[in-house]
C-alpha cells in the first residue's frame, strides 16, 4: 500500500511550484483574488465540493471519502500576506510592492494543496470526510470567525470532529523540526486604546490647565505595576504601549493625550479580568488628577489551545512519520496569537509548528514578519504528508 510520504514526494514538485507562484503574488486581508485563483486551478479537475466565501475570497473544499460515512476531519491552511517590503534575494519574490509573505503563509497553503492531493489519491480508503479551509485574514481581520459564520465547521453535512493545522517558522528550530505542545499555545490578543482629555494651557503656566501628557504617563507606569502585582505570574499577562501621542509644541499643554497598547493572555479568566481591571485603573486614575479618560477595550482573537489528546495524536503521528529526533515539545505558550484558536474553540484540534529555516544558525536567523525572513520550501512535501497523515488516521481511528 502506497504510503502518504511516498505521495507526498510524487506531488512535492508541483507543490513547492505553487508555493513560489503565491509568494509572487502576496495579497493583504480579506480579499485574496490572485491567491484564491491560483488555489482553485491547483485544485481543478479533483472530485471536490467547493465553496467560496460571500464575504472574503475563501475557498473551502469537501473531499467525500470512499469508506464513509463517518468521521469529518478539518485541515487548514491561512492565505493572506504582510504589508512588508521583502528584502530577500529569491527568484521568485514578490512582485506586489509593499507586501510579502513573511509569515509563510504561501507554504501553508501549498502544503495544505498538496495534502488535498494526497488524499484524494487515498479516497477509498477514508472513512469519513475531509474539510479544507484555505483562509483569508489571518494576520488582520480575522477571517475563522467569518468562515464559520458562513457555515464552515458543517459544511460536510455533519459537523466537524476534529481539526489539525500547521504552521512554519523560518528562525527558532532546525530545518524540518516539528514543536507544540498541549493545552495553551498561543496568547489572545486584546487591543487597549485610551485619550486622556485635559485642558489646554501655556506651558508656562501649568497651573492654569490640565495637562494630560503626565497624567498619560502615570497611567502607562501604573498599568504595568497592575499587572506584575494582580495577576498570576503562572497564568501570565503581557501588556506593552506601543504608541503615545500627545501635543504639537513644546510650550504647549494640549487638550488631550492619547496611547494604544496591545493585551496578551493565556487564559479566559485573565482575559476578562485584565479588561475590567485597566479599564478602572485608567478612569479613576485619570479622575483622581481631575482630568477624564476615554477608554476602549476591543476583545481579539481568544487563547490558541490544544486539544491534550489531539495534541498526543499529532505529536504521535509526528515521530511515528519522521522519527522523534524531529519533534520538540514546548516549554512555553507563546505570546503571538492566532484566529484558529475560533476554530479549536469549537471543535477539539491540534496546532503544530514545522521550521522551514534555512541556515544552520536558526538561532540568529530572521523570524517571521520580518522582510528578511526566508522559508526553505523543501519541507513542503513533508507539510503535505502530516496534514494528510492527520486527517487518514483519525478518520480510521472513528
């Protein structure tokens, strides 16, 4: 019986082509058209049910197996690119001025094709059925939430069982090292946006204004005092302003200041605890001087969390594949966050990374979202192998 790395190694070729025909053409947000093209060409002439999205240039595709009914397993590949100007010497960069695939998004998608070909080769003995979702909006908008609003997660006509995704790295791991680990993964991601409204003045004479710039700025200090003395250090927050802005001369006191941070949390409860939290600490803070704060707190994507026993299958699945030299577990979540965790909220799943770093330094190597950030697609076929690999043995297992 022929085997899923076997397949994979037959259809690497074209594989690894259409990653470095998306990487060409690297599209922002929502609307992917050249991307969602180039995936439905990839897949044309396969026996597939496809549906694109009503509200974003989605392609979702059903891959009814021969030894069903049973089972409907999900596997999911991101489209969208970075508003990043590429500065790495390929062939085969990008001809979009402004965006690049920096996050390696184009391999996700090239790989998730080339499991789609896998198995379809293998459709009599799938015993059950495959979902595809080829995603936009990741990095942005958010576009799992979408997809599932427009029916994704029942698309097969029953609802999804499980779901598996992968993601790559071109720093951190060696080249072709697979890492992940069970429960927490990934961090929600909160946006924190605050005007401090004072009272213009002469610099001069401050006395005869309310100045908002240090209020602003006691502010900013007591939120990070907040968050190291109220919270956990085992159940961790992360909030960094990363934008203040305030005034328009020196001897000016303005009418008002401004900040923006971003909110990082590994857990639901902190989550809802840090939301009422810094909202208070910035009203009455503000109040105290005698000033006002205008606060808005915008809930994003939740906690990434893995499955533990889908976590123990994938990572199973992983060295039975490669052998377990290629596996790390991970100590730690990290602090990105992604909107799959919409999906493995809904449904049990497993998120895994696989290094598509080239240099024997990966330590020193470009990551992600950076315009040097290289990705050696060699590692595609085996991408293709586990997504498929996945889907194979959990519709077998029932």
């Amino acid at each position: 019986m022929i085997t899923t790395l076997e397949l994979a190694a037959r259809h690497g070729a074209d594989v690894i082509a259409l990653r470095r025909a998306l990487h060409q053409v690297p599209e922002y947000d929502l609307e992917l058209p050249k991307t969602q093209a180039l995936i439905l060409e990839a897949l044309e002439g396969l026996d597939l049910e496809i549906t694109l999205g009503k509200e974003l240039s989605s392609v979702t595709a059903v891959l009814r197996g021969g030894a069903g009914p049973g089972p409907v397993v999900l596997l999911r590949g991101d489209m969208d690119a970075l508003p990043v100007t590429e500065r790495v010497d390929v062939p085969f960069a990008s001809t979009h001025p402004g965006l690049m695939h920096a996050c390696g998004h184009d391999l996700h998608v090239a790989g998730l094709v080339g499991a789609v070909k896998i198995l379809h080769d293998l459709r009599d003995q799938l015993a059950g059925d495959v979902v595809f979702m080829f995603q936009p909006g990741e990095e942005t908008s958010g576009g799992a939430p979408i997809m599932i609003r427009e029916g994704l997660l029942d698309v097969a006509g029953r609802r999804v069982d499980s779901a598996y995704c992968l993601h790559v790295q071109s720093a951190g791991d060696p080249l072709g090292v697979w890492s992940s680990k069970a429960g927490p993964l990934m961090a929600a991601a909160d946006q924190l946006h605050v005007r401090v409204v004072g009272e213009g003045a002469h610099g001069s004479e401050p006395f005869n204004g309310k100045d908002p710039i240090p209020v602003l700025c006691e502010i900013v200090v007591a939120l990070q005092t907040m968050v190291t003395r109220q919270f956990d250090v085992f159940d961790p927050v992360v909030l960094t302003v990363g934008r203040i802005a305030g005034g328009t001369k020196e001897n000016i006191i303005p009418d008002d200041a401004f900040f923006d941070a971003t909110v990082r949390t590994f857990s639901a409860e902190s989550q809802a605890r840090i939301q009422e939290s810094s909202v208070r600490l910035i009203e009455h803070l503000a109040a105290a001087h005698g000033l006002t704060a205008e606060v808005e707190y915008r809930v994003g994507y939740p906690v990434t969390v893995n499955d533990e026993q889908e976590y123990l299958f994938a990572r199973e699945t992983i060295t039975d594949l490669f052998g377990p030299t290629r596996f790390r577990e991970r100590a730690h979540a990290e602090c990105g966050a992604e909107d799959m965790s919409y999906v493995l909220n809904e449904v049990p799943g497993a998120y895994v990374n696989l290094s598509a770093c080239p240099s024997p330094d990966h330590h020193r190597a470009a990551d992600n979202h950076s315009p040097l950030a290289n990705f050696d697609d060699s590692i595609l076929p085996d991408a293709s192998a586990l997504l498929a690999e996945l889907a194979l043995r959990r519709l077998t297992r029932g």
